[in-house]
C-alpha cells in the first residue's frame, strides 16, 4: 500500500481541521500526516493497544485511533487524529472513511495486479494464495489465459500502456510488466474459449503494437489455467512456447504450448541425450555429411507428406530426379524417406540436431 494514497488524501482534509492526522501502518510508523515532520517517528505502544483491545476507536497517548478494515487479526493500518475528546473522535472517524476509501480503491486497482504478478513468478507461497484472494475479493476459481508478449529487437516502455488501453477492465485483465523485454497479459476468458480464440486475441495484440509503436513481438501462450494456483504453471507454459519457438517454429510470432508437439520433448531432453541418439541414427554417416540442397529436398518431401509426385513439382524437378535424391539420401543414411517409420526417425533426428545447434549459439 503506497502512503502516497494516504497523504493525497490528508492534505485534502488538512485545511478542515487545525489538528494533526495521519495513519501509522502495522509497525506503528506514520506514514502519512498532515503534520509532515511527524512522518517516521514510530508509536510502539500503539501498535501493541491497537493489537491487543476489541475496542473500535481508542484513546493512546492522548490520540485517537481506529484501525482500517482488514482481513487479518491484526491491523496493517490505523488512522490517528490529535485529541482524546469529542471532536478527535469525529475527526478519527471522517478520515477512517476517507482513507479507508481510498485504501479499498487502491488495492482494487493495483494491488490485484501485484498479486498476480506474485502469483505467475512464483513469488507467493501456495497456502498465501487464498488468504490474500479473500482479501482482494478475488475470484480463484474463472477461467484465466496467459499471454507472454516478448518485445523483439527494441522494446518500448509505451508497450504496457497501449495493452492497458486493449484491455481496460482491471478488475479481470491485467497487463504486467515483467521486465524491460517482457509483457504477461493475464485475462479471464470465458468457459467455453478454445486455443483458436486465445490465437485471434494474440493476433489483436501483435497487430496493435505493430501498428502504434512498430514492435515486432514474439507471444507464447499457455494453457488455459481454470484456478489461480495454475497460473504459475501456465505462464511458465507460455515461456516454454516462446524458447521452443525460437527453435522449432522460428517463422512464426505466435506459439501456442498445446501445438509444440514433440519439439516440447526434444527441448527438455539432456543434450548428451540427443548426441547418443544421432550418432545411433547415423551409423554410416554423420547428418553434417548432407549438403543444403539435400536438406532442402527433405523438408519439403515432409512438407509435402512423403509424397513423391507433390513434393517433385513443388521443386520443378522430374520425379525420377526426386527418387534419385532419395536413394542418395538412403544410401548416406541408411535411412529410406519413402517408408513411414525411417521418415519419423530422420524427422526426429533433424529437430534434435536444430535443438543441438541453438544450444550451442547459447553457449557462445
């Protein structure tokens, strides 16, 4: 909770009363006064009455107090106004509800962004996510998507406003600055969204930001979290997307976890893994032995299903060349494209080979 709320606050009620107020927070340290030389001095003595009495309004130390509403046994603020008479009292009470106003509104509009952000970087325990909820008056149990904008090549710090623009419900979606090159777009979807819909919504906001700033952005997308515990999980999912996209999909700007495929497995695998698994693959030659207009002929014979006619004429080659290239190919290899399992295996070991590569260009 910022004190800066409260101060706002007691300067506007300043000019109503000669007398001191202000709020001291759960350590008895005021915070915000409309005296600003009191501002740090610390009450002990009022945070262990405030602690310890059933009362509502309390006389310390001839001040009186009224903690703010609060979820917890114990106070995290309490308003203060100079006096133990009548008109203290009064004034206790007008500024309890003008702060306590404000407290309410602050924590709606931030707070709740605060604590998902907690939540998605795993810096709240598990057991604290319900108790602050309850105190957020937050729903745990809708569902919620998370997008990760990545900025590519420049980032813009315009980036977060132009999304809270795109998303402007607060109290259901928040826009969370993560670092200088990262956004998470946390919304509550309805029950029936489909991967497709979280697609459309990616493509609004990479459309967005190309078009107001020029951004060039990559968005990872987790799976749909029906629970506020699962949000960790799903924007560790969208981080996923994002690095197995550099990989596996580099032409594309958005990457969905659930359509990874196996390039999800390749990617968590130990890299001594997928070294014994190609040099199992290539007994009589190594992978490295093709040239590029090989491995050009054999992306686009998968592209085109292992099949030969197709695959010839998007080349404009006869099909017997296309056959020749592949028996070279089964020839290096031992490998025959034409047969369905060979193909699934020489597959595999291309996209363990990309992965081998990207680890190492990491490494430099």
């Amino acid at each position: 909770m910022s004190s800066r709320v409260f101060q706002s606050v007691i300067v506007q009620m300043k000019d109503a009363t000669d007398r001191k107020i202000g709020v001291i927070d759960a350590d008895g340290t005021v915070v915000s006064c409309s005296d600003t030389a009191v501002i740090g001095e610390k009450w002990a003595e009022a945070v262990i009455r405030l602690n310890t009495s059933t009362e509502p309004i309390m006389v310390i130390e001839k001040k009186t107090f009224k903690a703010l509403s609060n979820w917890s046994a114990y106070f995290d603020y309490a308003v203060f106004a100079e006096g133990d008479d009548d008109t203290a009292r009064s004034l206790c009470i007008m500024a309890y509800v003008a702060l306590n106003g404000a407290k309410t509104y602050y924590e709606e509009k931030h707070d709740k962004g605060t604590f998902v952000k907690n939540i998605i970087t795993d810096n709240i325990l598990p057991g604290d996510i319900y108790i602050r909820a309850k105190e957020l008056h937050f729903t745990t149990d809708v569902q919620r998507a998370v997008f990760l904008i990545r900025q590519v090549g420049h980032a813009d710090v315009a980036a977060v406003d132009v999304l809270q623009n795109l998303f402007t419900d607060r109290q259901q979606d928040f826009v969370l600055s993560i670092n200088e090159m990262d956004i998470a777009v946390v919304k509550q979807i309805a029950p029936n969204t489909e991967t497709k819909d979280l697609i459309k919504i990616a493509q609004t906001i990479e459309d967005t930001l190309k078009s107001e700033l020029f951004l060039k952005t990559i968005i990872g997308i987790g799976t749909i979290a029906s629970h506020l515990r699962e949000l960790a999980d799903a924007y560790k999912e969208a981080q996923v997307a994002i690095e197995v996209g550099k990989v596996f999909d580099t032409e594309k700007s958005i990457i969905t976890y659930e359509n990874l495929g196996i390039g999800r497995l390749i990617y968590q695998l130990p890299t001594t893994l997928c070294e014994i698994f190609l040099s199992e693959v290539f007994k009589k030659n190594s992978i490295d032995s093709l040239d590029q207009e090989t491995l050009f002929t054999i992306n686009k014979f998968f592209e085109n299903n292992l099949n030969v006619s197709e695959t010839s004429r998007k080349l404009f080659v006869h099909r017997n060349t296309l056959v020749y290239r592949l028996e070279k190919i089964k020839k290096l290899t031992g490998l025959d494209l034409r047969e369905f399992d060979h193909a699934i295996i020489f597959k595999v070991a291309l996209m363990v080979k990309k992965y081998l590569i990207s680890r190492e260009n990491r490494m430099i």
